[in-house]
C-alpha cells in the first residue's frame, strides 16, 4: 500500500510540474509588450495588465472609482487610450483628487469614456483611417464625443474636443478585449 501511494504521489507531483511548465511555456510564447516595467500579456484582459503597470496606478484608481473595473474587463473589444501617471500630473493641481470623489463620479466616467473607442483600432488601422482622410481621422469614443487622430513623421496624436493633442508613446498592446495605446496626456470631452 505505501509502495502504491509513493506511486501516486509521485504521479501527481510530475503532473503538476507538466502542467506549471506548459503554463510557463505559453506565457513566454505571446508578444508581451513593457509598459510601467510590466511585461503586457496579450491573454489578459485591459484591467488585468493595466493594474501592473507603474505609469498607469492614477488610471486604474481613477477606473476603479469611475465603477469601470467590470466594463473593462468584460469581452469588448475596446481600444484604450492609457493616459500615464505623468500625462494625469499635468492636470491643474487638484482636478484628479476631486475627480475620484464620488459625487463627481458621473463627470469621471464621462472623462474615461472619452478615452475608449468600441472596437479594436491598431495603430495600423488609425494610421490607414489617418491617410485615407487626407491627414486626419475621426472616431466616436464610447462616451459619445470624437477623438481626432493625425499623424506628424513617425509619430501619432489624438486630438481631444478642447483642442489638446495628446502622443501616442506606446502603441499596439494587445489585449484579450481589444488593444491599448498609451498618451502622454488626458484627454478631455
């Protein structure tokens, strides 16, 4: 009995050690992208990779307060411009604090929405809707306002409805629910 139980045991813990290895296998097999010194997986979801990131812990606080955690986390797709920690620094003194109190929830998710598109935009696509508009191309977000897309050499901005341009910095980080594309600025309704 004891020689059959070894037996077992023994079968159990190579079985875990295939399955933790194929895991591992997997996960190094997806194009992961870097962002806030977190290696980005294409296998999860944007809130899943957002909370991992470093430059983006003043968006995820502020996605949490919005009550958006589920939205974002659900089957989308969505296109996310990921504005920085720095980019929410360049706000007036004040604004994001006040923002994330609750009753100024509704002009919050007002602002959030504005940064998300329904569907799933590579840069590629922006870039091909940018040249195809002779130079610029609008979407409506998910809030219901448009966001403005132009390019300048190598480099891609969005426009917001008050006239300030926020770049591109890092483009093309899949997720299992659409894509991000990280700015250097808030984009305002």
């Amino acid at each position: 009995m004891k020689k059959l139980t070894k037996i077992v045991a023994l079968g159990i813990m190579s079985l875990s050690v295939a399955v933790v290895n194929v895991a591992v296998a997997q996960k190094a097999k997806e194009k992961t992208v870097m962002v806030g010194g977190a290696p980005m997986y294409p296998s999860k979801n944007i809130v899943e990779n957002a909370v991992n990131s470093k430059d983006h812990t003043t968006l995820v606080a502020a996605v949490k307060a919005a009550g958006l955690v589920e939205t974002l986390s659900s089957k989308g797709p969505f296109t996310v411009f990921a504005p920085t920690n720095e980019a929410f620094n360049k706000l007036p003194k004040g604004t994001v604090e006040t923002l994330v109190k609750p009753e100024n929830k509704a002009t919050l998710t007002k602002i959030l929405t504005y940064h998300v598109l329904s569907g799933n935009f590579s840069a590629k696509d922006v870039w091909a809707a940018v040249k195809k508009g002779n130079g610029k191309a609008t979407m409506k977000t998910v809030q219901g306002g448009n966001l403005t897309f132009w390019t300048k050499g190598k480099d891609l901005y969005v426009r917001d409805a008050k006239g300030n341009d926020a770049k591109v910095t890092i483009a093309d980080v899949n997720q299992s629910n659409g894509v991000i594309h990280v700015v250097d600025a808030v984009l305002m309704p």
